[in-house]
C-alpha cells in the first residue's frame, strides 16, 4: 500500500546515532525532518469502545492500544511487542480480531471495538474468561486478555467457515484441538500455559482434549 | 482443620487476570504523569563523545534530555555484593559504553508519542573500542568464578577421574553447545517514579521487591523509609526482573527532576540487550562405564559467557555432582568476561543448559552400550549423594523414570533410529532425567485478623505467575481454619514484611512457611483468648542446616516424542510426559502449569530459542519476537506432568520443594534424544533446527 | 515514530491526489507500514488512509479468472468459496501466513508490499543498503540464514517475505496499478518485485504515488496446486523456504507446470529452467530431481543459508511428487 516507500525513506533518512568504524564505515546521520512549530496536530476522533462512544483529541501517531490504555483507562489490553508479533493486545474491531498496536486509533473512527473489558456483561463472567479461570490457562496472566479477545473472534471464523492451514479448504472448519491450536498461533503466551488455554477453549465447545499419557 | 493446602483450587486472582482488571506495571497511570523513551548505545564498547539532543529538545512537548552530561549524581556500582539484586544501579553515570544496548540518555515528554521521537531525534557520536565477543575465541580468557551463590565451588574432584575413563570398557566424550538465550516474558520491563513529599514510590514489574527496595534507595542514596516499592502484577519474569534495571532508576530520577510522575517502558526490541539473557555454555561431558551400564567415571566441564560489565557465573555443573553414582568423578566450570549485554538467572540457571548436555550424554552412552537409556540411569541410581556424601532428603528419581514409562508406553520404543513412520515423518521417542536444587531462604510474613471470620496476609513476595495469592491463601485458611475467600492476600509492596521473593523455585516454601509459623503464633494467641479483631503477628523462617546434612533436590522424569518431517527435517513436537516429585505440592493446579509451562520452556530449548550474537557488532541480531523464537501454540500438541505423592520433611515445615524450574530441567534433552531416536542425527549445537538435522536425512537416503 | 498528518480521501481520485504530496504514503491494513514506522525505517511525513476505499471485492473476470480488490483481507481472500476451490495454492499460501489477527487486518495488495525481514533492515543502528543506500550490507558477513540464495547481489541477500505473492506468482497473477495520471496500468507479477543489484532500497517496479487497485488471477490453470511452506516452528514464522506448484500430469507426462519459490530470493522467484525442464518430461521422480536441481542451479549461499540449496531441492522434488500422485 505504500507509494515507493524507498523514495521516502531516502528523504528523511534519520538515523538515532552515529556509529564509526563499524564495518569500516561511518553511518551518516542526517537531521531530521524539520517539524512544525507547534507540535503534531491533534486529530478529533470519535472510538466506540465496549458500547460507549469517547470523543477524543489524539496525536496521529497513537495506537489503536495506546489509545485504549492511557487516553480510555481499558489498561487489560496489553503491550508486548508493539510490533504484532505477540498478540497481547488483541481486541475485536467489527466483531474481527485484530492486533491494536497495528491500528492507528484515527483510523478507527466508527468502528466498533471491543476489549477484555467488555466481555463480562453484568459482572457475569464470559463462558471462554470461566474457562480460562477453571482450567488454569494462564500463569503471569499479561497475555490473558489477548488470548481470550483472540479466541472470541477464532471461535466465531471457525462459525463463519474461515480455513486455516490444518484444515480441509473443501470442508466446514471444526473446533478441534488442532485447528485451535494453529489457530491460535498468534497469541504468545511465554508461560506456556498453551495446553490450558487449548483446554478452556475447547471446553467452551462441549470437547475435551486428549492426554499424552 | 479441612485440608485446605493441596487442594487444586482456581487461582485467587483469575477473575482479575481474565477481565484485565489485574493492573500490570505500565497499566497504572497517574495525574500530570509525563513518559519517558530511553536512548541506547550503539556500540559495545568504547566511551560516548558527544550527544546532540538539540533537534529533540526542541520538539514541543519534550520537558527533559537526561544524558551522563547531566544525570544526578548517583552511588557507584559494586562489583561484588551478598545480594547482587539489591546493588546500586546508576545510570547514565559517565560516558563509557559496556555494552550494546547500554542506556545512554533519556527523553521525558507530555506523550509517550513525542518522547519515543525525540529519543530517536537524539544523535549519539561514540569512540569506539576493541572488544571481545565471541565465547568460542575467548577459553584462553576463562577463570574460575570461584563459589557459587550457594557457596559451592566451582570445581569438584573424587577418585581418580583420568585412570578410570581411560580404563572405562565404553566412553561418550562429547561437547555440547548452548545459546544466548532470552527470557522474553510478555510483558516488557516498565516503572511508574512519583515523588510526594520527598517520598519516591515506584510501581514496577520485579520478581524481588526486598531487593529492588534496597537497590533503587541505595542508588539514589536516600533512606529506605523514603522509598515504597510496588509490584503487584508481574507478567513474566522468569528471572529477567531479578535485577532492577534504567527503567526504574530512570523513572525515579526524571520524576525527581520534574516534579511530576514519569512512566518509563521499555520497548521489547531493548528488552535483549537492556536486560539480561541466559549466557552462551560450551560443555564437555565425559562418560565412562562398564560393559553392563555401570558408571565408572563422569566429568563434567562448562565455559559460559559472563559480561565484563557485571560477573555472573552459571552453575552448569552442579547438578551433575548428585545425578548418578560413580566412583571417579570431576566437575568444573568456567566463565570468560565477553563484552555483552549482561548475563544473569534465566529460569533454573545451570541445571537448564547442564542437563541438555549430560542428559544428552547419557543417550549416547547408552546408544553405545546398546542398552535401554532408560535402563542405563536406573542402574546407575546412587544411596546417597555420590560428591556430599549425605543422605537424599528425598529423591524420587526412579519412581519417576518408571512411572512415566508406564504412562507414556515406553516398550513401544524401538532402539534403532529410523524405524518407526507415519506418512512422511519419522518418529522417535526420548526420555531425560530431571532435578533441581531446593532452596530454602529467610522470610518473613505477617497475618492480620480483620474480623472474627477474615485474616488478610501481607508479605513483600510478588506472584509472577506462579501463583504466590493462591497457595498463600490456601496456608492461612487451612491453619486458621477460615474459607479461601475469607482470606485476603497482599504482596507487592517494600511496607510488607521482608521475604526472598520470587527466584530459584524458593518462594513457595520460603514464604510459605514464615505464612505458617505466623498462622501458628496467631492460632496459639487466639486460642489463649486474644481478640480476634485487628490481633496481628509476624512470622519467620530461617533456613537450618538440613541443607547441609541433606542433599535436596526435586526430580523428575521427561519423555518426549517428535516428528521429522523426512524430507525436510522440520522437526515438530507430538506429546510429552513429565512425571515428578517436588515435595508436598501446594495447590496441584497451579504447580502443574508451571510444570507444563517449564516443560514448554524444555522444548524451546531444544528447538527454536537462539539469541544470534553478531561478533562483529557485539549485538544480539535477534530483537524482537519474530526473529527470536519461542514455542507458539501450534509447536505444543499434548504435554502432560504428573506429580508423585511426596513429603521432604527436610525442606521446610510444609514438606513442599520449587516447581517453577523443575519443569525444564532436562525438558529439552528428552525431546534430544527423541530426534535421534526418530532419524539419528544427534546434535550437539543447540537449537535443533532442520538445517542440522537435513545432513542425517540425507546420509540415511543415500 | 516521526510526526505525520492524517487524511482519510474518501475515494480513490482524492487518494492519489493527496498523495502527490512529498513525503506522503498510502496505508491500509498497516500491519508492516506501522511495524516499520515505529522503528524509522520508515518515516513518512504524510499518512493517506486508503482502507475504506471501495477496492473490498473479489469479483469473476470475463475470462473466467478473478479481480481481486486490493483492500480484500488476507482472511477473506483465503476464505472466498472461488479461491479456495479454483486456487487452493492462494488460500494455502494466505493461510501459512501470519497470524489470525494480522490477516484479518493485512490487505492483498499490502501483503505483496510488505518489506524483508532482515534483522539487520530492522535496526537503525545496523548498516542496511535497502534502508539506508551506501551503508553497507551487514548480512552479507553476518547472520545470514534466512536469506537469498537465489538472484542476491552483494548490495543486499535479502528475501521477501510473502506467502501470498508466492503463489501468485505461480498463479502469474496480474497487478493492477492506478498512475498519479490518473492512467490504469498492468504489470504481470513477475515484473512487480524487483532483484536488488545496486538499488536494494527500491523493492518494487512501481512508481512514486502509484496504488495498486487489484489483483487480476488469470483462469485457473488445470491440474493440481498446492503450497508448502518449510518453518522454524509449526506455525506463525517466516519461510525458510516455501514452494507454490501447479502441476498438470497425463498419460504419465507433465503436460504443464508452474513453480515459485519463496524464502529464497529478494522477489518470489519463477525458477524458469525447472518449469521448462518440466512440460513434456515423464511424470517421475527422475523428472522431479531433474527440475529441482535446476530451480537451484545458479545458487549461491552465504555461511549460514547453505541448507537451503538441499532443503530447496528435496521440497520441490517431493512436492512435484506428491501432486503428481495426488499425496
């Protein structure tokens, strides 16, 4: 999507520090690009979030998740990498799962978001949050909301019919282990409770899993 | 009294971990709170000759540049300390860069927007120096770090270990290579500084409070009563928030500076170089026996990075002083100061990397022998401690290995690699002991009655995950006789009674029985008729001398069967087995997540985890988690632990021994010896990625 | 991440407009544009939100192949009923690709867009010729055992990381491109990525304020696809090696074949030679053997990638196999 990226790069080519003899050779850094006096303009944007409409003033640069955290106060949401690569922040954006670190909150002007906040109605806990409690699947529990925002929206692409790469593009995807497992792939969880979490969800779908001895 | 303790309850703090309302460090925020972005050198060594910040001081918004040029002035690092984690930590303290990474300045701005921007506005010109990086060039370097934290030397001799491995009928001779390793829990090191009325309290993510407290007070050279430090939420530590790092000491000086509170998180590409990693390990294992499988020699010999900034010393070879008898054995190890990133305690340092070796070992010797590798450490179970020569407090090791087998069906084992398919991959099975030293530390713990019907407990442990609120409640409601939920747990914070914290797998039981001894005065002083209302007593524990007359350690039993994909030598999990015996467990629940969770930890090990050092740069190339590999989900089909019943009556007044390193301990030799029980490639040079596994598969097509 | 103003054109003429602008960038899914920014790798000054412009369709050509829109998630793509029975090596490759979250959110044409994963690209401090022209190739002599062993130049080993434009490629899926003149152009997929010679910091043949409108897929082509992708782990992770193939067998010959390969060169890469080896050969392993030697006949490999010219081999030997026989 990005028109000629290298063009721009070249441009306003920045680099943090200069490093010498590295390689033998010296990385030049360049000044940065002048910015405008009065700071990055502030964007109104307008987030739906859990059913309640927030009007906000946001620097452009702000995430999706840094929005949530430090603009709404949803902190359950969490930071990982900021990079997409661990899924801790996962919310639903239109009912999808989506990585919130890879959203500009600007560009969600008029969607519909959901966070882990959201997910209990009426202090009554979500059948996959009593799920995750009965069956232990987490330990530090930082990637919990993502993991459980993540398998509220898998769940409902394996409704939909959404393929994965374990499942048969001819057939209607089922929930079994294995689908949840690749699935789910994108949710680290560095505790491991991997086994566990598998365990919740699939209870959730009236299964039970196999055991390895 | 309902028993209470050892029941596999929930987690006391799962409602809160499954809403998000459980607050992680970062989670808090506070009024007027302004973020901070540190700067990082970028070089490994060599000293900072200039900074221009001009460009980021003028960005709006930016309220402060702090560089060596004008940090306040902090305590002085100490190289040796009783407590390495309650040393000083100053930052930006002079121009010299020790490592890659290195915190070089920081930027505080009213958004964390215009701080990170600022930070990489920042133009550091450095005069750089020759340094050493690479483990392999610097053996000529190495040294004897001397005793370990434990007081054990570095070196250990018995018998004659040169006569009987030369004279031994069969013998493994074998090195073995680890990697940089990352501990890459989820949520990055991050710290909230405010000031009030002189008053620095920090809200940060540590696995020591007690030593943090003292660390930040120190380096900030103010009272410990000036000073309050909070961890409530920790998300992963795994000994990667032992220590306190910049973002703490950074937070607390910019907060001071502005008068305001700051946050600084860090990002999780800093996290591998701004924190610490488990040291690359080059290690020697020696294996004599006889033709029968009987042991007569073991030696086992380690090399392990060290930074040049900060020593550590990874105990690699002390396990193996107490795994199997033999009558001529020899341990060393050694560690070579490198110009990296700091090393230090990543989840069981030395028994974690050690046994990927030794258990390693011990498959080649009994592929050697044509023996069952099973069989072959049955025979060579030793009565007492084979080095020490005490007693076992408890050791279940065979129970294990003979249990596990039943469980896993380990007769369908077949000896020869290469004999058992389904489809397109080969199929093997591993089996690998496990063990894990049992710890003991001073701790304190305070239980208050608020009501006729409800205590809360106050300590200063934190719960990273290992679920510290669940087993605490469960100890006070089963000696107070109260309901689970009638018992309130608080942690966290520098105000509580002093404990060790979490590190080492001692938290449980240290904690745990200063918990009981508190119950137990409390229970005595109701019982003499004491008011129940607000009555509060603080109990203790010190570790004794059964350490010494005791050799203790858990143990356990990892089977592992894996997949090689014969064409490409992709090798994936199928199911794993650990059995183990750990003392009195806890809570069943919670241990058994750490205990799978460990056993996880086992398989990255031996498959994906590899922090790729760039000896050019003095750089770890693999920043972020899509270069540095942990198991995701799809990588963990079934994985299974099961615990035996046991007491160690020597441990503590609870019986209970660690289990949040036991799991990995010998994890990942077991999945090992699973690829070369499916195709015979037997590496050596941790990770097994297929690239090492292709040339075994292409020697057995032809 | 530096400074940038926001615009949301509300279509596709004011998108190009406003892109004119200097330093100006199209994002829509943003799943790398923001992994990149907020790094400074890359340092757009004006950020042109294109992902509610009307380009969400997948519709049938009058040829009998598919428009794919160029806003049309990964997720959709794979999970379009036509795709995954006309194209199975597309939904296969889309599938392979990162992770639930990221497809729902990454675009077709972004994913095609999507820059290498290079570490030493990832990290300002490093010397990178794709981010930074003239500095230096840091992988060339360092960690390099994700990188090209195919096509490479001493100015930059990297490889693309797409699943998706792998297959494509074997598909010889078509791009279709709107100039800043208003113009509509197409460049056939094997002309879209560039090699990198001297010019790594350029990763595509398109020009300044170009914006892809759709992805055109010819007819299927007959006989049987498949994908293949070689990981690290058993799933969300980049290629080592991956293999998009088209094969048509009868009578015991192979009457067409179409290959790419991906993981191994700074574009998906068409290896020609084996495709031509291929048409008209026995349908056996003999054939297969022959064509994978010749899809890495002008390897070169750097000290740690050198396991991909086998691993390359057997998985296009083998996968040849296993569609020729129905495995």
């Amino acid at each position: 999507m990005t028109s000629s990226p290298h063009t721009i790069t070249r441009r306003v080519l920045g680099i943090a520090s200069v490093v010498t003899a590295m390689f033998g050779r010296e990385l030049q850094a360049q000044s940065m690009p002048s910015s405008s006096r009065n700071g990055p303009a502030k964007s109104d944007v307008r987030l739906t979030v859990n059913g309640q409409t927030h009007d906000l003033a946001l620097d452009p640069r702000t995430s999706l998740l840094d929005a949530l955290r430090d603009h709404l106060g949803l902190a359950g949401t969490k930071k990982g990498c900021d990079h997409g690569q661990c899924g801790a922040c996962t919310v639903l954006v239109n009912g999808v799962r989506l990585n919130a670190c890879l959203s500009l909150a600007v560009a969600r002007e008029g969607d519909s978001i959901v966070t882990i906040e959201g997910l209990a109605a009426d202090g009554k806990l979500h059948p996959l949050q009593e799920a995750f409690v009965k069956h232990d699947g987490f330990q530090c529990g930082y990637c919990t909301p993502g993991q459980i925002c993540s398998a509220v929206g898998m769940l409902d692409e394996i409704q939909r019919g959404v393929p994965s790469a374990v499942g048969d593009l001819a057939a209607a995807p089922q929930a079994s282990s294995v689908e949840i497992r690749e699935r789910m792939s994108g949710n680290i969880c560095r505790c491991s409770a991997y086994p566990n979490i598998v365990a919740a969800i699939m209870e959730t779908q009236g299964k039970t899993e196999g055991r390895a001895g | 009294m309902a028993q209470v303790i050892g029941q596999a309850i929930d987690r006391i703090d799962g409602r809160a971990k499954v809403t998000g309302a459980a607050a992680y460090a970062a989670d808090n925020r506070a009024e007027r709170m302004a973020f901070g972005s540190i700067v990082t050198a970028t070089i490994a060594c060599g000293h900072v000759t200039s900074i221009d910040a001009n460009a980021a001081r003028r960005m709006p918004g930016v309220l402060l540049v702090m560089t060596h040029g004008n940090a306040p002035k902090q305590a002085p690092f100490q190289a040796k300390a009783d407590d390495r984690h309650a040393r000083p930590k100053p930052q930006l303290a002079s121009d010299k860069v020790e490592y890659f990474g290195q915190p070089v300045a920081l930027v505080v701005a009213e958004t964390a927007e215009t701080a990170r921007a600022a930070a990489s506005a920042i133009v550091v010109t450095y005069e750089k120096a020759e340094g050493a990086f690479v483990l392999e060039s610097a053996s000529g370097a190495a040294y004897n770090p001397g005793k370990g934290p434990t007081g054990a030397p570095s070196d250990s001799k018995l018998g004659d270990f040169d006569k009987a491995f030369a004279d031994a009928s069969v013998k493994i001779d074998a090195i073995y290579k680890t990697p940089y390793q990352a501990h890459a829990m989820m949520e990055p090191h991050a710290s909230l500084a405010s000031w009030q009325d002189g008053k620095l309290t920090v809200t940060s993510s540590l696995q020591l409070v007690e030593s943090a407290h003292k660390s930040i007070a120190d380096t900030l050279k103010l009272e410990p009563d000036k000073v309050e430090v909070i961890s409530e939420y920790v998300g992963g530590g795994f000994g990667g928030k032992l220590p306190v790092f910049g973002d703490a000491i950074l937070a607390a000086l910019a907060a001071r500076e502005l008068n305001r509170p700051v946050r600084v998180a860090l990002t999780r590409q800093q996290m591998f170089h701004v924190t610490t990693h488990r040291p690359a390990s080059i290690q020697r294992v020696r294996l004599g026996a006889e033709r029968d499988g009987t042991l007569s020699a073991i030696a086992h010999q380690s090399l392990a990075q060290s930074a040049r900034a900060d020593e550590f010393a990874e105990p690699i070879v002390f396990s193996t002083r107490s795994l199997y008898a033999a009558p001529n054995r020899m341990t060393s190890q050694r560690i070579a100061a490198l110009d990296l990133p700091v090393a230090d305690s990543m989840r069981a340092p030395g028994e974690a990397i050690g046994l990927l070796a030794v258990e390693q070992a011990m498959d080649e010797l009994a592929v050697r022998l044509d023996m069952d590798p099973l069989e072959l450490r049955l025979r060579n179970e030793p009565k007492e401690d084979p080095e020490k020569k005490v007693p076992f407090s408890t050791r279940a090791l065979v129970p294990c290995l003979q249990e596990g087998a039943r469980r896993f069906g380990w007769d369908k084992r077949q000896a020869r690699p290469g004999q058992v398919r389904d489809g397109n991959w080969l199929l093997g099975m591993g089996v690998a002991a496990a063990i894990r030293g049992n710890f003991l530390r001073e701790a304190e713990a305070r239980v208050t009655m608020e009501s006729e019907r409800h205590a809360v407990v106050e300590m200063d442990m934190t719960d990273i995950g290992t679920g510290s609120y669940t087993v605490f409640a469960q100890i006070a409601a089963e000696l107070l006789d109260l309901p689970v939920e009638n018992i309130k747990v608080k942690l966290g914070h520098s105000s509580y009674p002093d404990t060790p914290g979490s590190g080492g797998s001692f938290g449980a039981s240290s904690c745990g029985a200063a918990l009981h001894d508190a119950c137990t005065k409390l229970k005595a002083k109701l019982a003499k008729g004491e008011g129940a209302q607000g009555l509060s007593v603080t109990g203790s524990v010190k570790p004794g001398d059964d350490y010494k007359r005791y050799s203790q350690y858990a143990y356990g039993a990892h089977f592992a069967e894996v997949g090689i994909e014969q064409t490409t030598g992709e090798v994936r999990l199928r199911r794993m087995l650990g059995v183990f015996a750990a003392g009195r467990i806890l809570n069943p629940k919670t241990a058994h997540s750490q205990l799978i969770g460990g056993m996880i930890w086992g398989l990255g090990s031996a498959l994906h985890e590899d922090a790729v050092l760039d000896p050019r740069l003095g750089a770890f190339v693999t920043q972020d988690l899509v270069h540095y590999h942990v198991p995701v989900h799809a990588d963990v089909p079934q994985v299974e632990a099961v615990l035996l019943d046991e007491f160690d009556a020597h441990a503590n007044v609870l019986g209970s021994k660690g289990v949040g390193e036991l799991g990995i301990c010998g994890a990942g030799a077991a999945v090992a010896n699973a690829v070369y029980n499916a195709c015979g490639a037997r590496v050596r040079d941790y990770p097994i990625t297929l690239d090492k596994v292709l040339p075994a598969l292409t020697r057995r097509q032809g | 991440m530096r400074a940038f103003t926001y615009e949301r054109p509300a279509d596709v003429a004011s998108a190009m407009k406003a892109a004119s602008q200097p330093g100006a960038s199209f994002i829509a899914g943003g799943t790398n544009l923001l992994d990149l920014m907020k790094i400074d790798v890359e340092q757009p000054t004006h950020l042109v939100d294109i992902s509610r412009l009307p380009l969400r369709e997948v519709g049938e050509t009058a040829d009998g192949g598919l428009r794919i829109g160029a806003l049309v998630s990964n997720t959709d793509l794979a999970a379009d009923q036509r795709v995954r029975q006309r194209y199975p090596v597309l939904a296969m490759a889309l599938l392979n690709g990162a992770s639930g979250q990221l497809r729902n959110q990454a675009t077709a044409a972004g994913n095609l867009l999507q820059r290498t994963r290079c570490p030493y690209f990832y990290d300002v401090a490093m010397p990178c010729n794709k981010r930074q022209p003239g500095s230096g190739c840091a992988a060339l002599a360092g960690f390099n055992r994700m990188h090209a062993i195919l096509g490479a130049s001493q100015a930059c080993i990297a490889v693309h990381p797409s699943d998706m434009a792998v297959a494509m490629a074997a598909l010889r899926a078509e791009i279709e491109v709107q100039t800043p003149a208003g113009l509509s152009r197409k460049v056939p997929i094997a002309e879209l990525h560039r090699l990198p010679g001297q010019n790594p910091e350029r990763d595509t043949t398109l020009a300044r304020g170009e914006l892809i409108t759709a992805i055109l897929l010819p007819p299927p082509p007959a006989g049987r696809q498949t994908y293949r992708k070689v990981r690290d782990r058993a799933s969300y992770a980049f290629a080592l090696v991956s293999v998009a193939a088209i094969v048509d067998t009868a009578d015991g010959k192979i009457r067409d074949a179409r290959l790419a390969l991906g993981g191994v060169a700074h574009k998906p890469w068409v290896p020609k030679e084996a495709e031509r080896e291929l048409v008209g050969a026995a349908a056996d392993a003999g054939s297969y053997e022959a064509a994978a030697r010749a899809a890495t006949r002008e390897a070169r490999t750097y000290p740690h990638n050198e396991f991909k010219v086998p691993l390359t081999e057997r998985l296009v030997a083998r996968t040849l196999s296993d569609l020729a026989t129905g495995g």
